[in-house]
C-alpha cells in the first residue's frame, strides 16, 4: 500500500458514491463540451448567413474628389482623375492574399449609364452566382436571368420603364428580355438594371474593366484591419473601404451566441465542482479514523493531502475523457435537433480532448484542496481515542 495505491482503493470502496460523483462530472463535461462544439458550429453558420446579406468591403478605384463652387452657388462635388481597374488583375490580387481562405464573396461590378425612352437608367454588370450569394435577401418576381440576353429590373426601375416580365428592352443598341423584377429591397438595387457582366463590357466596349468589388470577409478569426491591410498591399493604386459597422454588428450577434455558452459551461462546471467538494468534505468526515491511523504510521499531511487530491484528479480525469467523447457524440444529435446538421460538423481533436481533461483534473483537485487539506490535519491521537 502506497501513496498511489490509496486513492484507488478508496474509490472501490464506495462504489455507489464514486460512480455517481463520476457520473456528475461526467455530465457536466458531455453539456460543457456539446455546448462548445455547437456554438462552434452555430457561430460558422451564422457568420456565413451575416455576410450573405451585404459585402463588408468595398474596393474600388483611386479618384480625386473636387468640391465645386462659384459665386456662392455650389455645384457639388465632382469626382476626376478616376483610375479604371482591370477585372483579372483586380481579383487574381484579391484573391491571393494570406487570408484568402477568410473571403467568403468576391463580387466585382461595372457601372455604366444609358437612357431609355429619355429616362435616364443605370445599368450594373454583375456575376450572377457571387451576388446572388452575397445578397440571399433577393426576392424576385419572375426568374433571375438564365443567359446572357436577359436583365433583371429592379422595383423602381421597373414601375419608371412601364416594363414587366417578358417585355423587351433595347439597351445600347441590342435587345434584352425581362426574365425577372425584384421585389423592393430599400436600397439601389430598386433603382438600377442588372445583366451579366461579361455582356456590359461588351456593350461599353470596356473589356476586361470593372468599377468596383465588393468582398464578404469572414472576419471571427481575425480582424477586418488585416484583410484591409493585405489588400491594400496587394493592390496599392485602390481604395479598400471596410463597412466597419456591418463588421461589428455581425460579430456582436457572434460573440452573443459564444458569451452566453461560455456562461452556461461556467455555471455547469461551478455546480460539478461544488458536488466534488461536498463529496471530498463527506468522504473525510468518514475517513477520520483512516487518516488519524495513516498520521500514526507516519504519513504527514502533504501526503494526506495529496491522497485526497489524486482521488480526485482520477475521477476528474475518468469524468474528462468520458465526458468528451459523449459530448462530441451528443453535439451531432444537437445540431440535427436544431436542424443545423449541414456542411459545417464538430471536429474531434485529440489535442482538445487533452485539455479539457487537463482542465477538468485542474478543477477537481481546486474543488477537493479544502476538505483534503482539513482531512490532512487530523491528528493520530483522534484515531486513537476513537479505537
């Protein structure tokens, strides 16, 4: 019998007692850890259904901004010396920064003017598959455009044209069809027509040029200053805009969802603990004859102490890997309750699973150290007059 042997036989000896502080801690570990994983999904999820709503940088050319007046009247600002960026070039340098893995959307677009029956129109370029992903908030009547002889309208547009779906339009000398009208978003979409890139290039005569980029970042694993930063780098002749609002607005309703899991797993972890100690407090009251007679054979009270405390740390360490392996069990039958079982899953990681045991023993032994430490500090002449 040693200083090891000890705690494992105080543990078989109250089987009943063991199991169910074991069984405690061991649920307290499968909730903590389930709750982790989802969040962790739930936050992925959610990130990527925020940025589906708007970009949250916006690159577009360098220009110089004049402000006119004369005799008191002023005519606005007016924007010259505006540099044309090359489409290619533009995202091939978007697209290859350090961070590139964070760009969920990269959405380029031309912006050009022309006039219908003498009412002036904007007309924007766009790949349909990056806006469409960029702006999931689109509803359309009709369809969105199948091919390159169809436009999309927006509300306003549509009701100032007199057009509807199936009309035709002539836009720079060529004919379009209306395949779609889209229902009234609020912003300048209401106002514009929409068609394939490639084509309005085409018709400006303007190949390979776009006006601008609008990017979604996924920005909860790093800030939005170093995607700035490194596009900035990489295309220094542009201005980078990042909608630092949007960003923060977003990553508020992130942080939201991992703040209240972190105090959900404080409170369960908090209540797993105090059961150790009560039961560690109990456990000694029992043993005091046990330790007065170890105190006599000459064990001292750091190895009093210590028995308690690696009784513990075992419990702790069983409940850890116990309660992990459930947990993470338990996170895919959470998600597919909430119905977020989808591309994002939990990932098993060894190096977690040895830190949350690392953890969960820390926690045991913090939670056993006052009644071990009172347990330690019995005397043999107590065991004594007991016997």
């Amino acid at each position: 019998m040693n200083i090891l042997t000890i705690p494992l036989r105080n543990i078989r000896r109250k089987p009943s007692r063991s199991c169910m502080l074991l069984l405690i801690f061991t649920l307290g570990v499968m909730s903590i850890v389930a709750l982790y994983q989802v969040s962790q999904v739930v936050g992925s999820s959610l990130e990527k259904k925020l940025n589906a709503y708007g970009a949250n940088i916006i690159v577009s050319p360098a220009a110089e901004r004049l402000s006119v007046s004369y005799g008191g009247f002023h005519m606005g600002d007016m924007l010259y010396d505006v540099q044309s960026m090359s489409e290619r070039e533009t995202l091939h340098n978007i697209r290859s920064i350090a961070l590139n893995d964070r760009l969920s959307v990269v959405a380029p677009k031309l912006v050009s003017m022309t006039r219908v029956n003498d009412i002036a129109v904007a007309l924007v370029g766009v790949y349909w598959e990056a806006e469409r992903s960029l702006k999931s908030y689109w509803g359309v009547e009709g369809e969105f455009p199948a091919d390159r002889s169809q436009i999309l309208l927006g509300r306003k547009a549509a009701a100032q044209l007199n057009l509807t779906i199936g009309s035709t339009i002539t836009l720079m000398e060529k004919e379009f069809v209306v395949s779609g009208v889209l229902f009234e978003t609020g912003n300048d979409d209401d106002t514009v027509i929409l068609m394939n890139l490639a084509t309005l290039q085409e018709l400006t005569g303007k190949t390979d040029t776009i006006s601008f980029v609008e990017v979604a970042a996924l920005c909860s694993g790093c800030p939005i200053d170093d995607i700035v930063g490194q596009i900035d780098k990489q295309l220094p002749g542009a201005e980078i805009k990042a909608l630092r609002n949007v960003v923060n607005q977003r990553m508020a309703s992130i942080n939201f969802v991992q703040r209240l899991v972190l105090s959900i797993s404080m409170v369960i972890l908090i209540t797993a603990a105090a059961m150790v100690s009560l039961s560690m407090l109990s456990a000694v009251n029992e043993r005091k004859k046990d330790i007065g007679l170890l105190r006599s054979l000459g064990y001292g009270k750091w190895q009093v102490f210590t028995i308690f405390c690696l009784e513990a740390a075992l419990i702790g360490a069983t409940a850890g890997v116990l309660g992990y392996l459930s947990g993470f069990w338990a996170s895919f039958h959470a998600l597919e309750f909430l119905t977020l079982a989808g591309d994002i899953t939990p990932v098993f990681s060894f190096a977690h699973l040895m830190l949350t045991c690392a953890i969960i023993v820390m926690v045991t032994i913090l939670a056993a150290a006052y009644p071990s430490w009172q347990g330690a500090g019995i005397e043999p002449s107590e065991a004594l007059i007991a016997l």
